[in-house]
C-alpha cells in the first residue's frame, strides 16, 4: 500500500494541473472565505464539529478533543467515500490540503491512500499557500507590461475591457474579480464581494497566467474595488504605466450607465439609500434633489446630473493626481453604446498599444472617487 507524499507550495501551484482534483479538508466556512483554485469542498469537519472541538480542547484537553474529533472525522471521510468519491477509478491522483498540512488533511490522505490512489499531501497546507500568494503579489506586477484605460466614469471602460478580451487581449479585469463596480453605486445586486483573501488569490490566479511579453489591459482603480483592497506593488505598477483615455460624448455616457446599472431603475428605494451616504459631500438639499429625480422616473436626467455633480469633478482631480501623464496619453473615442461600437473603440486601443511607451517611473499610490 502506498502512503501519500509531501508536495512543497511552490511545486504543487506550478503543476496543479497535473492533479486530478484538489481536495480542500477544511470545513465549509473556511472554504468559502478562500481556497486553492480549482479545488472542491471536501470538509472532514463542519463549521459547527470544528468549533465543537475546539471548545473541547480548551475544557477537557488535547486527548478528549482528538478522541472525539477523530469518531467525527471518521464518519465524514466515510461519507465522503461512499458520496462524492464512490465512483472514482484507480488511477486518481488528488492533491489534499488542509490549514496547516496537519491532522485534517492527514487523515483524509491516509485513508485515500491506503485504498490506493495516489495521494498527495500540500506541505504547510493553505497557511502556506497564502503566504506564497502574497509573496507572489509582491513580485509579478514588475514582470508585466500595463495599459491602463483611463476615462469620466460612463465611457465605458469595464465593457471595453470584456470586448478587448473577446478579441484575444489579456486583460485584468479588476471590477469583475471584486464583483463591484468601484463606486458609491457599486455593489452588485447578484453576486457579493469575495473576501479580501479571495480576492487576492484570484488577482495571483490571473497575473500568473500573463504572458510578459503581451500587454496586459486594466481599467484605472482606485486602491480599493468596494470592500476589496489592492496589493501595493500592483498599485505602483499602474500607476507607472501607460494610459490611454476612453472618451465618449455625454449622452452616449449615460447609455452606458443605465444599462449597467438597470437594477437601480427596477429598485430604486436601493438606489435611494446608496445615494445617501453621499450627503457629508455634497449636502442634504443636493441629494435629496438627485433622489426625487430618480424616483419621479427622469432616468436620462438624473443620470447625467450625477455625472456632471458628482462623477466628473471628483474622476478628473483624482485621475490628475493618480496619472501625472495622463495629459499626454493618446484618446480612443467611443461612438455609441452598441457593440459594434465597443468592437471599433477595442481595435483602436489595441492599434494604439502597440505604440506605447514602457512604463514611467513609479508613482505612490492614492485614490480615486467613490
């Protein structure tokens, strides 16, 4: 019978391919807060059995606690067995891992091996592959070249990000990892943020993936997407680099928002309380005007007097002060909020690119406007 084997951080995320899953022996909560990519939930103790121990260890002791927590484990990995994995072949071969390589993961691994599959154990566990993460977040920014999309919140920059990678560009879409549309009126109504570990690793996910020698798209962010902070080195990394301004008239402007922000307009008491938080800035009277606006169904104007209000003065202070080159960066012109017209704002922008300048010296990061 085969025992399994050990497998260092660094080798295992360099070939996690190879496994044929990725069993995460956590329990559920601790899953859902971040894991491996691509691994799937294979908890030898719930939420509630793992607090439950825990408790145990601190009033009885270490041998109470594991008494009763290996008749739990037991029965789980039973499950497991006679669940998930009742129909998997001989030649599996499954990387597991647990928060520190330890007890939970051992004694899934154990199991799994000794019916002879062929297992292996991630060193140090998810501990150290979140140190690893972050190690790595401090190193590939540098290894990449940006183009940072730039332009007055409307003009479409997250959509053009989605065409530019229909296309074949590598982008980074940072919105879309933080499922948030980095302002006041950001949230989305659908899916919530990830947490900032989440977060993080997916961001690792992507740049590790980047091919150097190809520019990377990213939109111009502030530090923080919603709830989700930004790595430092990834910061200055855009901050330093080339920009291309996204321009579209007005009215094209507020086409855009209102279809991507269509949930405020079928529930706009929402709406109504996010624009609440915006009082200490601008008043009281201005806001409430801006709600009656919305509420009264005049979509169009109160669209456009948030941006010229709100959006506009505070987008272009904070993009001068973030982007000192900004003022000489080259403008791709957005013509309507159609597709074709997303299709012929990406194909300038990648003819655009490819006349860029490498990146400027790094800047510190600041913020930009909610």
């Amino acid at each position: 019978m085969k025992d399994a084997r050990l497998i260092p951080v660094a080798t295992a995320v360099a070939g996690l391919d190879r496994f044929d899953a990725i069993l995460d022996a956590r329990s559920p909560g601790e899953f859902v807060v971040d894991h491996l990519p691509g691994a799937s939930s294979t908890p030898v103790l719930s939420d509630a059995e793992r607090a439950s121990v825990g408790t145990l260890h601190k009033q009885q002791g270490s041998f109470e606690a594991k008494r009763v927590g290996a008749a739990l484990v037991s029965r789980n990995i039973a499950a497991l067995l006679e669940g998930p994995l009742a129909e998997i072949g001989r030649q599996w071969r499954p990387l597991v891992y647990c928060w520190r390589g330890g007890n939970r993961s051992g004694a899934l691994a154990t199991v799994l091996a000794r019916i002879g599959w062929q297992v292996s154990v991630l060193e140090g566990g998810y501990r150290e592959f979140r140190r690893h993460v972050i190690a790595e977040l401090a190193l590939l920014p540098a290894r990449l070249r940006f183009v940072v999309i730039a332009g007055r919140t409307g003009s479409g920059k997250s959509l053009l990000l989605e065409r530019l990678a229909a296309q074949g560009a590598q982008v980074l879409d940072l919105e879309g990892l933080a499922c948030h549309r980095g302002s006041v009126l950001g949230q989305l109504p659908d899916r919530p943020q990830p947490s900032q570990k989440r977060f993080e690793t997916l961001l690792w996910e992507h740049l590790r993936h980047f091919d150097p020698g190809r520019v990377v798209f990213v939109e111009s962010e502030s530090r923080k997407v919603g709830q989700c902070q930004l790595p430092e080195q990834l910061i200055l990394r855009m901050r330093a680099s080339a920009c291309v301004v996204l321009e579209a008239e007005d009215a094209v402007r507020v086409q855009v928002l209102l279809g991507e922000y269509r949930h405020f307009v079928e529930q706009p008491e929402q709406l109504a309380a996010r624009l609440s938080a915006l009082t200490a800035l601008h008043g009281r009277a201005r806001v409430e005007r801006w709600i009656e606006l919305a509420q009264a169904g005049h979509w169009t104007e109160f669209v456009a007097t948030l941006l010229r209000e709100h959006y506009d003065p505070a987008y272009d202070r904070s993009i001068r002060r973030n982007f000192p080159h900004v003022g000489d960066a080259p403008r791709v012109r957005l013509d309507g909020a159609g597709a074709a017209a997303f299709d012929a704002a990406a194909q300038a922008l990648l003819e655009c690119a490819q006349r860029l300048p490498a990146p400027h010296a790094a800047q510190p990061p600041d913020t930009l406007p909610g």
